[in-house]
C-alpha cells in the first residue's frame, strides 16, 4: 500500500509497483532531457516564424501540448489504466477551484501594483503567444505534468510536503535551459519559480481541483508579461 496524496488510495503487486516505478522514473527523465532542446533546437527555428505571428503561437502550442500534456495523458490512459481526467482533478470541484484562483489572483494583482504602480501594458506586449501562450493556456500546459500529475505520483512514494519540494525542483529544473539559453537566468527568478511551484501545489492540495492552479497560473503569467512587463 502506498500512501495518498489527496485522499486516494493507489496499491500495486510488488512487482507491478517496482514496473511502474522504473516507468514514471523514465518518463521524468525522457521528458526533462526531451525539454533541454526546445531552447537550444527547436527554438532558434519557430522565431523564423516571427515570434509576433499566429503561426508561431500555434507551432509553439502545437509543440508543448504534444510534449506535455499529451504524454502524460497516455500514461494515465495506457499505463496506469485510469481516466485521465479524473485522476488529474479536472472533472470536479471546478467552480471551487476557480473561485479559488480568482481571490489569488486579485492578491497577485494587489500586490504587484503595490510592488510596481499602476499596470502599463502596451500593444508591443501583446502578441497572438503572449494572450494565447502566455496567458491563457500556459497553466493548462504547465500545472498537468507537475500538479496534475507528477506531484500525485510522488505522492504515493512519500509524504506531501517531500513531493511538493521534488516537483518544485523538477519545475525549475525545466525552465533552466531556457534560462540559459536566453541568458536570463537570475537567482530572484529561481527563488520565484520555485516558491511558486510549492504555493500552486498547496493549493492545488486543499482546493482538491487542478483549475485552481491552472487558473492562477494562467493570470499570473499574463499579471507579469502583459500587464507589467517583467
């Protein structure tokens, strides 16, 4: 028997658990490694697209939901034999989780214009990938392999608050190479990432619905890129 994470009990044979195990350990791996050439590969190739245009928001979407949405929905499906939709908590407690997400988002709007003034967005902020990416589908592709999913399955390897660190870690572990590859990466943005990561899976924990992170995810990124540029 393996412990829950969120009042759900999970129990294998011993010898499927350890199978199970070796493959959602190869999925971590295969999927940062997998990660590591968006920036450095496939990258450098969308922005002759015109990384203002509708054709790179799409290709860029396109490659993300195939990367990480798309695996992790054949895992459930294939591997672990489960609907993917309940076990990732989007089928329930949808208006909870987004009430949720809107008083946190009004405290992130609060406090960014107390960190920062007035909002100033402009039309060079606007673009088909900062409305369509950025903000609206950003936590959707983002909070499934990491909320939705990888905090679970760690979850049933070892307490809450450990698997929340691990999958925060692996969270800031996939922007590195972008990071790098930008020459953006600063230790404030580490340390907020990470943070981050830990408050959406506690919320994600006691709202009992992935559309609570998804949701405060999404406003997030567009409170920072669109609205105050950072």
């Amino acid at each position: 028997m393996r412990r829950p994470l969120i009042g759900t009990t999970v129990s294998f044979p011993s010898g499927a658990a350890g199978g199970k195990d070796v493959l959602f350990l190869a999925y971590l791996v295969l999927f940062h490694l997998a990660w590591v050439a968006w920036p450095f590969v496939v990258y450098p190739r969308l922005l002759a697209l015109g990384d203002r245009t509708l054709a790179y928001a799409v290709a860029n979407l396109t490659i993300r939901l195939l990367v990480w949405v798309a695996p992790v929905w054949l895992y459930l499906r294939l591997v672990d034999g489960v609907e993917p939709l309940a076990y990732l908590k989007l089928d329930g407690n949808i208006r909870r989780g987004i009430i949720i997400a809107l008083l946190l988002t009004a405290l992130n709007l609060l406090g960014s214009i107390a960190r920062f003034g007035w909002p100033h967005p402009s039309m060079h902020s606007v673009t088909w990938n900062s409305v369509l990416g950025t903000s609206l589908l950003v936590g959707f592709i983002e909070e499934i392999p990491y909320r939705g999913f990888m905090l679970p399955k760690l979850g049933e390897r070892m307490n809450f608050w450990l698997a929340n660190l691990t999958t925060s870690i692996l969270f800031v572990a996939v922007h590195a190479p972008g990071w790098t590859a930008l020459h953006v990466w600063k230790a404030e943005t580490t340390v907020f990432v990470f943070v981050f990561g830990v408050v959406m899976a506690i919320v994600f924990r006691y709202s009992k619905s992935l559309w609570a992170p998804i949701v405060t995810h999404s406003t997030n990124d567009f409170i920072s890129v669109v609205l105050f540029h950072r």
